[in-house]
C-alpha cells in the first residue's frame, strides 16, 4: 500500500464568522479575551456561550454591562442534511437579544440563519456561515469592525426626510389655518376654522 492512500482526507470545517462592533471598542478593551482573526475549532457538541464570565462562558466580553452568560450557539443537523445549522439562544435574564428583526427574551431560542445581525446592549454582531463537509466539527472566527454593520446594512437608518401626516405644508398650518374642511389625519375629526 503506498503512503499516499494512508493519508486521511482532511474534513473541510463550517465556519461561523462573527464580526463584532461596539461604538466605544476603540477606547476600552472589549474584545481582548476573544481570539480575534484566528479560526478557533469547536466540537459540534459543545455550546458556543459569550458572556462576561470566564468560568461559563468559553468567549469572554471585557465589560460590565454585558451579562455573565450573555447567548449561546449551538450546532445541530437537520434530517437527512449532511451540513451543520446553528440556533441561537439568549442566557442573559436582564437584557433582550435582537436576531434579525425578532426579540428574543431570556431562553427563547431561534435559528440562525445564513447571514443575520445580532444586537444586544450597544454591541452588534454580524454572524455569517461558510459550509463544510464535517459534522462534528466547525470553527469560529471573531474580527472586529470599525463600522457599525447595522448602518452598513441601512438598518435603522432614516430613508429620507419625515412627511408630515396632514399632507399640508407647514405654513399652511401654523400661518393661516387649514383651508379646507376636509379631515387633517385619517381619523374622522375636522378642524373648523
């Protein structure tokens, strides 16, 4: 038998890229625990948890207002998919985990999907998924970003400038009164000059 058939193949592994922002990152050093650009592997078993204590929580945030077990991510597979899926559940009793665009209380659970934006406290983090072959297995790999990901995705931010409800200019009504007797809002009150 030759040395190269006794040679495993290497399993490629899921990786969860997580890239963290928080507004005062650069003066406080929030994320000097975690193990930044280096792909930290993970058995599939065990429960992703990030938190403030580093007792519990394998992924330690440097600061006090985050909670002591703050969220967990676990691996899973679905029927019949050879691929990893993770959900998402929030540990912290004080402090509510936004996924996407639903609330999470304390130990409600969601799946994470392919790409989704975490916010909790004034921290923000952008988790996105590379696929692998191994099921036992994935990777974590933590960066900073200098940019907010919910302002680089729009979230949260104001599309164009308010349009007030009546419809009329704003001189119309301050300077001489509405000029019609129709209703000013949608509800079935009319101002009589």
């Amino acid at each position: 038998m030759s040395d190269i058939s006794k040679l495993e193949t290497q399993e490629l592994l899921t990786c969860l890229h997580v890239q963290l922002f928080h507004p005062n990152q650069a003066n406080r050093p929030l994320f000097h625990n975690l193990p930044l650009n280096e792909p930290y592997e993970m058995d599939a078993e065990d429960p992703l948890r990030l938190g403030r204590d580093g007792e519990t929580c394998p992924f330690v945030l440097n600061d006090t207002t985050v909670s002591r077990k703050q969220l967990s991510v676990q691996a899973y597979r679905k029927p019949n998919s050879p691929f990893l899926s993770f959900t998402i559940q929030n540990l912290s009793q004080k402090v509510n985990l936004m996924v996407g665009g639903s609330e999470l209380k304390h130990l409600e659970r969601a799946e994470l999907n392919d790409k989704v934006l975490l916010r909790f406290g004034r921290y923000e983090l952008l988790i996105w998924q590379e696929p692998g072959d191994s099921k036992n297995k994935f990777e974590i790999l933590f960066e900073t970003c200098n940019t907010s990901p919910s302002q680089e995705m729009g979230i949260g931010v104001p599309c164009r400038q308010p349009v007030m409800d009546s419809g009329l200019p704003w001189r119309n009504i301050e300077n001489e009164g509405p000029t019609s007797q129709e209703p000013l809002e949608s509800d079935e009150t009319i101002f009589v000059v």
